[in-house]
C-alpha cells in the first residue's frame, strides 16, 4: 500500500498554475503580435513600389520583415 504524502500534494499542486497562466499569457502575446504584423503586412502591400520607396522598403522586405 502506497502512502500518500498530504503537505507534497499541497505544496505542488498548484504549482501548475502560475505556469499555465504564463503559457496562456504568451499564447495570447505571440497571437496578438501575428495579428499586428499582418495588419501592417496588409497595409503596406497596398502601397506603390513608390510609396515603399519613399518609406525606406522594397516590396520584398514586406515579406522578410513583416
């Protein structure tokens, strides 16, 4: 018969849960910064080969950078 340890149980069981709540925190961070980035992916696809010009950009750094 094993026996079961009360304060081991205790002291780690929630161990869990400030780990979760960071994994979740950087899911939803990584997630965001996708969504800004094609956002301005999308908005600067929508420029000329002037416009991108004027800004500093290729139309190719659109894609290596954004």
């Amino acid at each position: 018969m094993t026996i079961i340890d009360q304060t081991t149980l205790r002291s780690h069981g929630f161990a869990f849960a400030p780990r979760i709540t960071r994994a979740l925190e950087t899911l939803a961070a990584r997630a965001a910064e996708r969504r800004d980035r094609r956002a301005t992916r999308r908005e600067l696809e929508k420029l000329s080969d002037r416009e991108l010009q004027d800004i500093g950009l290729t139309r190719g750094d659109i894609y290596s950078n954004f």
